[in-house]
C-alpha cells in the first residue's frame, strides 16, 4: 500500500493518492496503531479538502471521530463529527447524515450527556425509517439501548436490544446480532435474571469466538465477568476483567457501555482485599484465549477461581 502511495504520488493523482491513504489508515486502526492512523487520515482531509471534496472530507473526518472516539478524546471526536455532520448536509447525504448523527450519540452517551445522546439516536433512527434501512435502525436501537441501561432503566433497554436482535437475525448480519445479544445479556442481568443472561452472553461469545472478532470476544468476556460478580465468584470475576482488557486492547476497541462496566469492576472490587483483586486481575491477563473462553463458561467451576 506505501507503494501505491508512492505510485500515485509520482503520477501526480491526488484523488487516488487520498483514498489510498484511507484504505491505510483502517488496515493501521487494525493494527492497533492509532496515530499513524490519525497521521495517515490527517493527511487524506489535507488532500480531499485541496480537491474541494466534500464527500471524501466528510468521510475521513467521520472515521478520524470514531478513532479520537475510541481513544476516550471525546472533545476531539464530537469536533470532527460536527464538522462531518455539516459537510453531509451540504451534501444532502441522508444516510451520511444518519450515520454521523449516531457517531455523535455514541459520544454524547459515553460522556454521560444522555439526554442529547437519546435526541441524536431518535433523530439518527428517523432518517433510517425514512432510508427504510433495517440494519441502520437496528444500530440505532442498540445505542438508546446503551443509554437507557447506563440509567439503570434494563426493561426498556432490553425491548430495544431485543428488536435489534430480531433485525440482525433477519439481516444474517452475525457480529451486529452477538453485540444485540450481549447488551439483552446485560439488560437480563440488571432484571436479576442472572442464567439468561448468561446463556445470552453465552451465544453472542460463540458468534464472536467463530469469526475470531477480538474485540467482541473481550467486551462479552467483561459483560460475563458481571455475572461472576453478582454470582459472588470475585476473583473469577477479576480474572475475566483482566482477560477482557488485554483482549480489548489488542483489537483497539472502545469499551461499549462504559458505565456498567465501571459498575460491575466496582461491584467485584468491593468484595474483595486490593491486593487479591490485583493479583486475579494479572492473572487474568496471562490467559490465552481459550482458557479466558473456558473461565467464563464454566458453570462447574470453583468460586476461586
């Protein structure tokens, strides 16, 4: 791809030179080096802007957001999906526009701002029912899902999860449906229905753990982990913590819901000396993957683990 830069460089192909510099900022984000990602998007919005081209300024600027988003920069995140926002309108690009409505949403509700979050979703989702785009309101419904447990309010927020995991069975899109499943996981155990939310959780890790998505597989190790907790198996609990982390981080991933992840880390490190926690936490983090896996299914295993 760097010689493709070079290639397109040497020809004097600006256009070319700019979407290649795209295509290699999301192989770098694959990889986890998310600077030279931001270097190498930085660098396309300085070309697509010398074209005059809204559509591709538009869209770097989204995909710098999302990188600045996942970063926990969410200042900088909100700043370069206004600015998307504004392009897109100019555009009269409704899908563009619904996607960076929910871009901001996911900002707003990981910075606790829920009542704009909940204004953005509903917006966002307006659009896709007028786009007639099931997977983009299924999206939509998993981030108010998002934002209503982050308030503590499960039932609502299961409905919601539950009619994306619907949509995503329907689409056959696999990775969208284990997220679904995971957030109704979540929201069964905040109902107190601590077995369904494992079985759910158990579905969405083995949808993950086929397609070996990364990132989903940490985020459904933290969300079981939960489960441990209130279970009272801390120290499993802290284990799971330190697996998901190093799971999340290889894959550069965002957390997802923040808060009840912050929720349950609490809830597990409260019941348990700093010393030990810290130490199950470690120990969690030497798992290899199917060890983690193994950990967090296993019904019959002793509380300390």
């Amino acid at each position: 791809m760097t010689d493709s830069l070079e290639l397109f460089e040497q020809l004097g192909d600006t256009w070319g030179r700019a979407r290649a510099l795209g295509i290699l900022a999301f192989v770098t984000v694959v990889q986890g080096d998310f600077p030279q990602a931001i270097a190498l998007l930085e660098q396309g919005l300085a070309l697509n802007r010398a074209l005059g081209s809204k559509s591709g300024s538009a869209w770097t600027l989204g995909y710098l957001g999302n990188i600045t988003w996942w970063q926990g920069d969410y200042s900088r995140a909100a700043a370069h999906h206004e600015e998307s926002l504004v392009l897109y309108r100019e555009l009269g690009d409704r899908r563009g526009i619904a996607l960076v409505l929910h871009f901001l949403a996911d900002v707003a509700r990981d910075q606790g701002d829920y009542i704009r979050a909940t204004t953005l979703f509903e917006e966002s989702r307006a659009l896709w029912r007028e786009l007639n785009d099931s997977s983009g309101i299924a999206g939509g419904l998993m981030g108010y899902g998002d934002v209503l447990l982050n308030q503590g309010d499960a039932s609502r927020a299961a409905t919601c999860y539950q009619e994306a995991v619907i949509r995503f069975r329907e689409l056959g899109n696999q990775s969208s449906l284990a997220t679904a499943l995971r957030g109704l996981g979540r929201a069964a155990l905040m109902q107190g229905d601590d077995a369904r939310a494992l079985a759910l959780l158990a579905e969405s890790l083995s949808s993950f753990r086929e397609r070996q998505e990364l990132f989903g597989i940490g985020n459904v190790l933290a969300a079981i982990a939960g489960v441990w907790g209130v279970r009272r198996q801390p120290v499993r609990a802290a284990r799971l913590f330190g697996a998901s982390e190093v799971l999340r981080r290889a894959s550069a991933a965002p957390m997802g819901a923040v808060v009840e992840y912050a929720r349950d880390v609490a809830h597990v490190r409260a019941q348990l000396d700093e010393a030990t926690f810290a130490a199950a936490w470690k120990e969690g983090k030497a798992l290899t993957l199917e060890q983690a896996i193994a950990e967090a299914l296993n019904d019959e295993a002793p509380a300390n683990w």
